[in-house]
C-alpha cells in the first residue's frame, strides 16, 4: 500500500513539474516570438527609411541636373538673342 500511495505521489509530482515546465516554455516561446517581431519591425523600419533616403538623394540629383539644364538652357537662349 505504501509502495502505490509513493508511486502515485512521485507520478504526480512529475506531471506537476510537467505541467510547470510547459508554462514556462509557451512564456519563453511567447517572449521569442515577440523579439523576433519586434526585431523584423525594426528591420523593415530599416528598410523603409533606407529607402525614402535613397528616394531624396535621387530626387535631388534629378534637381541638380534639371539646374544645370535650366542653366544651359538660359545661355544658349542669351547667345541666340544677341
């Protein structure tokens, strides 16, 4: 009787650590799954401002050149009207 009354408490005392230890791992899969989603959301941020970056260095060259345009364009107009 003794022997059943030990092996029945040990048995419930494993499934209790059990039953603890899968509290703890969904925690820690729920505390990875956020790092994980924070980290792609600032990567993707990243990105993003990499390429509004890129967009304004791009617009400004198109603005340097429609200058220098501009600037060509006004003396060959001050050499034609001589």
């Amino acid at each position: 009787m003794k022997k059943v009354a030990v092996t029945a408490l040990v048995l419930a005392l494993g499934l209790a650590a059990c039953a603890k230890s899968n509290d703890a791992n969904n925690e820690m899969t729920a505390n990875e799954s956020y790092t994980e989603n924070a980290a792609t959301t600032d990567v993707n941020a990243s990105m993003n401002a990499e390429e509004v970056a890129s967009n304004a260095l791009e617009t400004a060259g198109n603005a340097v050149d429609n200058a220098q345009d501009a600037v060509s364009n006004m003396a060959d107009n001050v050499t034609t009207n001589k």
